[in-house]
C-alpha cells in the first residue's frame, strides 16, 4: 500500500473525535475516550487521577512560574533581547505537556476555573509566535541563537511535538480553538521548512513525529503524516554532530529505523521515535516497517527491560544498555521512558488486539508510573533504580540538580518527567478498554464507570490489593456481544464466574463472554494475589543468584525502614522455600543477617570465600516497590540475595 494510496483513502476530515490520546485511521480495535470512565476517587488509581488534577497540575505551574519558564514567552512576545534565558532549550515542552495534562482534565471534569488558568496559559504561549508560525523560546529571537542552528541538541522540534500532542487533546475534546491555532501554524511552519524540497534534516530528541502523525489524524492533514513518514525515513543515516561522550546510537541516528534489532540509546528518545514509526506505518500500511518496529519491541522486552517494566540502564546516556545489562543498583528506568513504553505498547495493542502489549503496561502503570509521584503528588521520582545502596538526602523545597537520589523531589532541573507523569494520569482512562466490532475489552482494572460501545459497566474492585474484579452490566446493545476480560500473564489459576453459573478457569491471556447482555448480569474474575517468588535469567549478571517477589501485578521490595535495628540491607539473605506468606499489600519471608568480618585497608577480594562471623534468622516485610521511601529515606532492593 502506497502512502499515497493509504492516506487518500482512509483519513478522514477533521472532526473532534473521540477524546483519546491515540486514533488510528481504520483500526478495528480502539481505545475509549477519557469522558468514558469515572474512576472511583477511593480506588488505586482514582486516588491518583484525583490527587494529579487537585494537586500536581498547579504544583507543576507554579514551578514553571517560580523559575521564570514561563516568563520566557512573555519576553519574547515583548520582543525584549535575551541574555540569561532560564531553563534549558526544551523547558517549552513542558509548558506543552501541562496544558495537555489540563486538556484532558477539563474533558473529563469541566472546571471553570482550570479552563482559566488553560486559556490563560494558552494566550502566554501564543502571543510568542512568529508571524510564519514559528515558536520557540530559547532561538531564532534577539539575544538568542538563530532558528534550527542545533538541531542536534536544541529541541526546536521536539517541543513543537508537544504542543501538538496538547492541541490533539483539546481539539479531540470538542474544542477548535486558539491552542488549535497555534499548534497548526507551528505545524505548517515546519512542513515548509523540513518538507519535500526543504531541509533534509532531523531533530536529535525524536518526538515530533509521533505528534505530527496524531495531528494528522485529528486535523485530517495529510502534509503532517507525510511530514512524520520523512523524519522516520531521514533517521540513522549519520546526519546528526555528535558530541563528546555521545555516540549517533545515542539520537537513533546509527542505524535506519527498518534495520534496526533493538531500542538502543536515550531510552525515552528511542521510545518516542519507534511509537512514530509504528504509527506511521499503521497509516500507511507499511508491513516492512511494522514488522521491523515489532522485532525491536519483542528484542528489548526480553532482553533489556527490568522486572518493574523500566527501560534504560545507563547513567551516562539515560539509555538503554546491551543485552542482559541490567543492573539493579544501576538502572536508571527513568520515569518518562515508562511513559514512552506505554506509549509504544498501547500503539501496539490498538494495532494487533494482542494481550501481551496489555500486559506490559500494567507491570509498567503499576511499577513506574505509580512509582514516581508522592502521594500528595508534589514530589517525583526521575530515575527508579531497583537497589538503593545509601538513603537518600531529604529533597527540601529547591531545584533537584541531580536525577537520581533515592528520594521524591518537588522539581528538578531537568524536570521533564512531573509533566510527563501528569499528562499520563489525566489521560488514564483511555488505556483502561478497548472496543470493536464485536464488543468491549476491559485490559486494566480499576474500580468505576465505563460507557463505551454500547455498554455501561459498573466495575469494582480492590485491585490489586485484592484479586476480585466484579463487572456489573448497567446497559448493553442489543444482540449477542463480546465482553472480553483480559487475564495477567501471572494469573495462573484464575476463575471467571458468570452470574450464578459455578466458576470457570481460565489461562492468562483472554477470557471471553458472548452472548446477549441484559442490565444486572455480573462476571467476577478472580486472581491469585498472593506473593510469588519471580527468578531472573541467569545471564543477567547483576542479580544472579537472587530472587525478587511480586504479588499480582506488583514488584515487592525491602526498605531498610523494615529491619531490625542493627542489621544492613546488604547483609540480608533470603531462603526462598514454600512460597511467600502475604500482608496487608506486601509479603513476609523468613531470611538470614549475615555479618561477614571487616577487612578494613584491604583489597575486597580473599582467595576463599568469605565466611559468615555471625547469622541469625529474621522475619523479612517487603512493600510495593511503587511505595518505597514514602516513610523517609531508605535503602532498597527489589532482587534479593539467596542465602547458600
């Protein structure tokens, strides 16, 4: 199928369609709209859509404020001369994931006063653009470096990528309005600056084309999924200056995207450019890209991705490492790589209706995404390493130079994941289902109200502190339907029981319903929640000889909170017989402190094994990883010893 072809016949006019981050063009399986689900505001995560729109959008918009971000607009709509701008060249974009954040918020709850503070915004940002439509705050204005002079690093296009991803948001939620505007004009002004007979270049942060590809969908612009087909074909060509300590396998610039094995380099770069590829070729009916974008995901899910469903290993390049490099106390599993990891798989998902890709974004909701804010939704985690080796320093209400730390911080220099993290709670709902021609498909549990296909469901539910989803009909279509139940690839044991019928077993994978539907049916699908042992490859050098424990979708760890006085976390073994016992969300285990002789001024290497000067037996509490240092700094591991 010809791009030509493909987008001619199937994009449709502009229209405000279904609010949802992601449409694709005549795909049989969708995702529901944001306005579809009313989440429980007591359930996992109905607390946590709650506590992002009450607390984490303002607390996001008041740091931007503080440290003059957006002021940066102000100053070039003035036409004032720049000497010291603050933030980096990409603080623009997370003025853009913000409003997108808010964007959706208002879908799903009107609020006269956050429509306001979004109308408000919207007007700062866009009395900053250029008359040809260009925007930006850190080149191309007085004082400023010339436009598109570092492509390589400047984020020119990358921020542009998130305006549109907002505007996608607002125009879905029946809004044609001035965020529209700008983000069309930006979107115009770089067609015609990198389109056919223009620049031939790439931007170094891939992000503008996913975007470009969701704008055309929304706005029935075809210049912009052409535009996004070029920026896919123009990458791993050698086009882009690389700097000292960075390599071209750092901007996916090393290898073309249909060659290439696996994600490499910056993890949430790599992640971004593949969701464009795979929406590209979604669109235009390109196999030989899709199949290419498949094979990367499956390589990198089996062979680079940690037990939590973070991705990026690396430090130096915040990237992905080689095969089997998976270091526990050295993952840096940055937040936004598990949005971009969502983002690729639920892209996946919509395109193939396979439960594997439905699987990975529970292990990665849960185990990232959670993860990162506090409760109060005002401090966030960037990196989620596996192993934390010293408690981290309390956070204090400043700028959080570093991305690691052991410890949530209010905002960071690089502060592009409490946005990122905002934007994807304000989202949630749409991951939640799916429908098609034959009925709806409920892939993530949550306790609340979805209206979609025909159906009202009312689902409640305490998972996954606990393993039963209870689906009740409020309403179906006429005839015979499919309710389709996804199953965890953990699940092992699970029943599906309809009405009074006796309970029936079902593998992980799908467990299907059809027939008629009435108001008052009810299927109770139940899992086994109780704690489990989960042992890694042994080829991943860093955990061998050590096991971790999940209970249902959530990776357990050990804080050192939870010891005894006296003992450390590196001197704790674990003896993994029989299975773990379970309490209140976590699990117990009965492990070992070891105490192994000081040899203080000496090389930490013997010509024997070292042996124990003491061991006592302990009773082991282990908590959701996505919880650990609520109570204060803490040292942490998710892989835990075994003792001999």
């Amino acid at each position: 199928m010809t791009l030509s072809t493909s987008i001619a016949d199937q994009l449709p006019d502009a229209e405000a369609t279904v609010a949802a981050p992601v449409r694709p063009t005549g795909s049989a399986v969708q995702g529901v709209a944001v306005t579809d689900v009313q989440l429980d505001a007591q359930g996992f995560w109905g607390v946590r859509q709650a506590v992002n729109s009450s607390a984490t959008l303002e607390h996001c918009l008041q740091w931007m404020e503080r440290l003059g971000w957006l002021t940066n607009f102000d100053r070039v709509a003035r036409g004032e001369v720049t000497h010291d701008r603050p933030g980096w060249q990409f603080s623009d974009s997370e003025v853009y994931k913000l409003l997108e954040a808010m964007a959706w918020d208002l879908a799903r709850t009107p609020d006269p006063a956050l429509e306001a503070t979004f109308s408000a915004l919207v007007e700062r940002v866009g009395a900053a653009q250029d008359d040809d439509g260009y925007l930006n705050t850190a080149y191309g204005h007085p004082g400023l470096p010339p436009r598109y002079s570092d492509l390589a690093m400047g984020h020119e296009l990358y921020n542009i990528g998130h305006l549109l991803q907002a505007a996608v948001a607002r125009f879905r939620s029946g809004h044609d309005d001035r965020l529209v505007e700008i983000a069309r004009r930006a979107a115009d002004q770089i067609c015609k600056e990198f389109g056919a007979g223009g620049s031939d270049a790439i931007c170094g942060h891939p992000e503008i084309e996913v975007a470009l590809v969701e704008a055309g969908r929304a706005f029935g612009e075809r210049r912009y999924l052409e535009q996004a087909r070029l920026f896919i074909e123009r990458r791993g060509r050698g086009t882009l200056p690389v700097r000292p300590l960075l390599s071209a396998e750092y901007f996916q610039d090393d290898v073309p995207v249909r060659e290439a094995t696996a994600l490499r380099g910056h993890a949430v770069r790599a992640l971004y450019l593949t969701a464009g590829a795979l929406d590209v070729a979604v669109e235009t009916g390109d196999d030989e890209l899709f199949g290419a974008v498949t094979r990367q995901w499956e390589h990198t899910v089996a062979r680079r991705t940690y037990l939590t469903g973070g991705m990026g290993s690396r430090h130096q390049d915040e990237g992905f490492g080689d095969d089997w490099e998976l270091p526990a106390d050295r993952a840096y599993c940055e937040t936004c790589a598990g949005v971009g990891s969502v983002m690729l798989a639920w892209r996946l998902y919509l395109a193939t209706g396979e439960v594997r890709y439905a699987d990975l974004i529970e292990r990665t909701l849960f185990n990232v995404v959670a993860t990162s804010p506090s409760a109060d939704g005002t401090a966030f985690f960037y990196a989620n390493p596996l192993q934390q080796r010293e408690p981290g320093e309390p956070a204090g209400d400043g700028v959080n130079t570093r991305a690691e730390g052991g410890i949530r911080a209010p905002w960071f220099e690089v502060s592009c994941c409490p946005t990122n993290v905002a934007r994807t709670l304000a989202s949630l709902g749409s991951y939640l289902a799916s429908v098609d021609d034959e009925g709806i498909a409920l892939l993530q549990y949550a306790s609340g109200e979805i209206r979609a296909g025909g159906f009202v469901l009312r689902v409640d539910t305490a998972y996954p502190v606990e393993g039963a989803v209870r689906v009740r009909v409020v309403e179906a279509p006429a005839g015979a339907q499919r309710l389709r139940l996804r199953v965890p690839e953990w699940a092992t044991d699970a029943t599906v029981q309809f009405g009074d019928d006796a309970p029936v077993s079902v593998a992980p994978g799908w467990a299907d319903l059809t027939r008629s539907f009435v108001s008052g049916d009810s299927v109770v699908l139940r899992f086994p929640i109780a704690p489990r042992f989960t042992w890694p490859d042994p080829r991943i050098d860093a955990v061998r000889d050590t096991v971790a424990v999940e209970r249902g979708p959530l990776v357990l760890c050990l804080e050192s909170t939870d010891l005894p006085a006296g003992v450390a976390i590196d001197d704790v073994h674990v003896h993994p017989i029989g299975a773990p016992g379970a309490v209140d969300d976590g699990a117990r285990l009965t492990g070992t402190a070891d105490v192994v002789p000081s040899a203080d001024g000496t090389l930490p290497y013997r010509p024997e094994p070292a042996s124990v000067a003491g061991r006592r037996p302990i009773e082991l509490t282990l908590v959701p990883y996505h919880r650990w240092a609520e109570r204060g700094p803490a040292t942490m591991r998710v892989f835990l010893p075994v003792a001999d």
